[in-house]
C-alpha cells in the first residue's frame, strides 16, 4: 500500500470519526426515549434525561406522552 493509500484511509477515518464525536455531543444533552420487548411480544418504555440524570419506565406509549409532556412542556 502506498504512503498516499494509507493517509487517503487514515484522512477518511479521521473524518468518520470526528463526524461521530460531534453527533454523540450534539445528541448527548437530548432526551433519549426507546422501546424494549419482552419475550411475550408485550413492549415498555425507557426515557432518559441525560441533563438532570431521571429516567423512567412504562407500560405504554400514552403513559411516556404523559410524562413527558407533564416533566418537559408544562414550564
């Protein structure tokens, strides 16, 4: 492999790894809200505040609206 071969992929590295810094910065302040399943098929939430460090679980969609709605929209 030639020196401009490998500095074209370290370059190219370089920036997918920079690219990738910034999003995780720029996300990592955001609420994070996600869906597990359990073996049953029957689902449940997560929510993550990565700013005050609260988290919650719940049994339903309806049940995350709320709560989210109550900690982050009634101010």
């Amino acid at each position: 492999m030639k020196i401009v071969d490998k500095w074209l992929l370290l370059k190219s590295k370089l920036q997918k790894s920079w690219y990738s810094l910034i999003t995780v910065m720029a996300s990592s302040s955001q609420l994070q809200v996600w869906q597990n399943h359990l073996a049953n098929r029957d689902c449940y939430w997560h929510a993550y505040d990565p700013m005050t460090g609260r988290s919650a679980c719940f049994g339903s969609e309806a049940e995350m609206r709320i709560w989210i709605e109550t900690h982050y929209y009634t101010k």
